[in-house]
C-alpha cells in the first residue's frame, strides 16, 4: 500500500473519530429526559381546591470538565382553584450546587437549611387552576460527590410548606469520568469515581455491605427527618 493512501486513510479515521467525539458530546448535553415528582410529599394542609405539586427532570447531564449543568424545576397547581401568593425555593445539597435560578432571588446563607449549601427562593403571585410555572436552574454537579435537590412549595411568608420534593438525589452507578459528559437520574445515589481512577471507591463505612432492607429504611429515615424539619422550623426554608 502506498504511502499516500495510507496518509488519506489515517486521516479518514482521525476525521471520523473527532466527529464521533463531537457528535457524542452535543447528545451528552441533549434535552432533559421527562418530568417526575419523584421523591414528593404533601407537607401542610393546602387551601380548599389548591393542590400544588413539583417536577423535576428523570435525566441530566454534567459536564466533567466544568461541572456545569442545566435543569428546569416546575411548580403545578393541579386543583380546582387558584393558588395566590406561594413561593417555590429551589435548595442545593452535598455536590449539587444552584448557581441560579431564572426570575428568583438567592436565599441567603443564614435562612438555608441545615446541610444545604444554596439556594433560590422563587415569588409566585398566583398559580391558576390547572396551571404550572417553569424556571430554569443553573448549577454544578461534582461528580467526585454525591448531589441532592430540594423544591419546597410554601406560601409567601414560608409558614406553611404544601409540597416538598426531596431532598432527591441525582446519580450514576456507572460512572464514565473520561466521557465528556456524565448522565445523572433522578433518585439515584450517586457512586462517586476516584479522582484520574475507574474503581468505584466506598462513599461510608459498610455502605457496600448493607442489605437492601437496612438501605431502605436509612432512607426512610432520612426522609422522615426532613419532614421533621420543616413541621419544626416553618419561618426557615424547609428541606
């Protein structure tokens, strides 16, 4: 084979394997997979004929080379009447930090919730019946961690919590820390790789040795601590 068609054919492969590389990076960062309340719960008595509710993403994608990431966080009112004056607050934790929410103000530090490390609070003068309202969230995702979001529904003052999503994590139990992008989904513990490594490294102290029953419950727990929290501390953000 010639000198010349071998330079064309490595040049042909080197062509074809950036193109794949940028192909895969633009799909990495594709549209958010479909909304879900998972990871939900009714706090307070809402009013008579108003029923908020929250969604977030089933799927996002970090870039691993800026940690940035893009989500859309909703509030619906699925009732019969409107809602008046709410607020949604859009809350970080762990290695999930909100960097920004489009229209709303970020808490400040003192008024976040224990372990949390941002967050938004987002004013709603009245959700119609049968209405939502979509805000779109900047933040970053260290991968290297484990990441949590929390979207609490209370009325305008905070006394009041109707509807409290999370703390919900987003994860991977496949890890990818060369791709250019990690996929995350939504209530899904994140396994964290090991910085320049493949090997999965343990995030707690037997955490790989826990039967399925004893997991489940320190969930349960968890979440039936932030319930606590936010019946106890109504003038703070919840979560």
């Amino acid at each position: 084979m010639s000198s010349r068609r071998m330079t064309t054919i490595a040049g042909s492969l080197v062509t074809a394997a950036f193109s794949t590389v940028m192909i895969f990076s633009v799909t990495a960062s594709a549209d958010e997979g479909p909304a879900s309340s998972k990871g939900g719960k009714a706090v307070d008595e809402a009013p008579a004929g108003v029923e908020l509710t929250t969604t977030l993403p089933e799927t996002i994608s970090v870039d691993n080379s800026s940690q940035k990431t893009e989500l859309t966080a909703t509030v619906k009112n699925d009732g019969s009447k409107d809602s008046g004056k709410i607020r949604l607050l859009v809350v970080g934790f762990d290695g999930m930090t909100v960097k920004n929410v489009q229209g709303c103000s970020p808490i400040e530090e003192k008024d976040l919730p224990e372990g949390s490390n941002s967050g938004f609070a987002c004013p709603i003068d009245n959700l119609a019946a049968g209405k939502s309202k979509s805000y779109a969230v900047d933040a970053t995702f260290d991968v290297k961690k484990t990441g949590k979001i929390c979207l609490p529904v209370q009325t305008s003052d905070g006394k009041k919590t109707f509807w409290q999503q999370g703390p919900v994590p987003f994860g991977t139990t496949n890890p990818s820390p060369n791709a250019p992008a990690t996929p995350l989904l939504l209530g899904t513990d994140n396994k964290p790789v090991a910085p320049g490594g493949d090997e999965l490294p343990k995030t707690g102290v037997g955490r790989d040795l826990l039967p399925l029953g004893a997991a489940g419950a320190s969930l349960m727990a968890a979440g039936v601590a932030g319930l606590w929290w936010s019946q106890r501390r109504p003038r703070r953000t919840t979560c």
